[in-house]
C-alpha cells in the first residue's frame, strides 16, 4: 500500500508568543513532524530497531496530529499491538478501516486480533467476516482463506473450513505461491483429521511438506503415529529435522 504524502504549510505570526510546548511534545520528535510519511518512518525505524514503546508514543502523536490518514492509524494499531494493548490496537484498526473500507492489511490485523480470542465465538465470527472482506479487495492471496478456514475450524464448522482451505489452496495455486500452497495445504489435513480422515490427512501432510513445510511434517508424524506407523513417522521427523 503506498503512503500518502501532504506537504503542510505553516503560518507564522510573530505578532503573538506561542504557548510552549509540553515536555511529552519536546521528548517525542514525531510531534513536530509536518507530514504522515515521517511519523511513518520514524515509527518504522523505531520498531526495527527494537524500541516498541518508543514506536507505540510516535504513532500515537502522529493520529493525533494527522486523524484523518489510514495508515498513520494502521502502523498506530501495529505498534500498540506489540507493546500489549489489544484494545488500543483493535480500536486503531477499525479507525483505518472507517477512513478506507477496502484497506486490506487493517482488515486483515483486526481479522487476526478477533481470531485470537479463542474461546469467544462472537469473535470468531468477526473474524470470519473481516476475512471474507479481505478476500474481496485481495483476491490473489491465500492468507483471508486460510486465516477464514482456521477461525471456522475453532467453532468445529469443519466442512465451512475445508471448503475456506480449498478456496485458499486454489488461489495459491493460481498465484504460484508455494508457500501459500504449503500453509493451506498443513491447515487442510489438520481438518481431515478432526473429521476422522486420517488416510486423507497423511497425503495432503506429504504433499505440504514437498515445498518443504516443518508443521506439515510433525502433524504427518503425529498422524503416523496415530495410525500406529511408528517407523514412517520417525523418518519423517528426522527429515523435519
């Protein structure tokens, strides 16, 4: 998604003094920025350089200063989420899909925040929705489908997944994405398994640990086991290995 770049222009009267700057202002550097793409960057060099609470106080001046820019929000909701404030986070998200419906990877976030709340069903089915918009803007990615199949699974809708994963491997399999291909594919004989298809889950296991997948070969293994093939499954963990 590309940054939306305003150049501001200020107007200086020296016919009055200015009120002065409150010490949070003067220790955040993002407070003076005249532009989202700056907060934007100072936010992302933050973060890589391992200071999240550095990242979560510049994001926060930057929807302050710039309220009306998705993605200062979108990196606000990320920064949040990484120093533990789910519902900060949650709330940044919605704000970016409020100022743009059809923005993707905030859809996607907030997706995965509800999802994460595993014993809540409500959630889920917000996730199941969000995930279903996604694959509207996005429909050359696997992930909404996969991320779709794994919230239907927590609520045992074991066919609804199977068909999300289907959606997801075909996609993925449009897209050449192998690693796609892989994830899907993992997800899907986790299903066949719940669904009591052990021989079923074995060959979609072999099949995503061709690209090659690690949680693809330990849930072969463990279906192996299972199924009592103790040796199949002990090479099969030596090749995860």
């Amino acid at each position: 998604r590309g940054l939306l770049l305003v150049i501001c222009s200020a107007s200086v009267s020296f016919s009055k003094k200015r009120a002065p700057k409150k010490s949070a202002e003067l220790n955040n550097p993002c407070s003076s920025f005249e532009d989202p793409d700056s907060v934007l960057s100072e936010g992302a060099a933050l973060t890589s350089g391992g200071d999240a609470r550095a990242a979560f106080a510049c994001l926060q001046a930057g929807v302050t200063k710039f309220p009306e820019f998705a993605d200062v929000w979108d990196a606000f909701g990320s920064a949040a989420e990484s120093v533990g404030l789910v519902d900060v986070a949650v709330s940044a998200f919605q704000q970016a899909i409020d100022l743009d419906p059809e923005y993707a990877i905030a859809l996607l976030k907030l997706g995965n925040l509800h999802a994460g709340r595993d014993g809540d069903k409500e959630s889920q089915l917000a996730a199941i929705e969000l995930f279903e918009r996604v694959s509207t803007v996005r429909p050359d990615s696997a992930i909404p489908h996969n991320n779709r199949g794994l919230a239907l699974l927590r609520l045992k809708r074991l066919q609804e997944a199977q068909q999300a994963f289907e959606e997801g491997l075909a996609t993925a399999e449009q897209m050449g994405d192998l690693p796609g291909q892989a994830m899907v594919l993992n997800n899907l004989g986790l299903v066949h398994k719940e669904l009591g298809r052990p021989d079923l889950a074995i060959e979609v296991f072999e099949r995503a640990r061709e690209h090659p997948n690690v949680e693809a070969h330990i849930n072969l293994a463990n279906t192996l086991i299972e199924t009592g093939a103790y040796e199949e499954a002990e090479k099969v963990m030596r090749a995860g290995l």
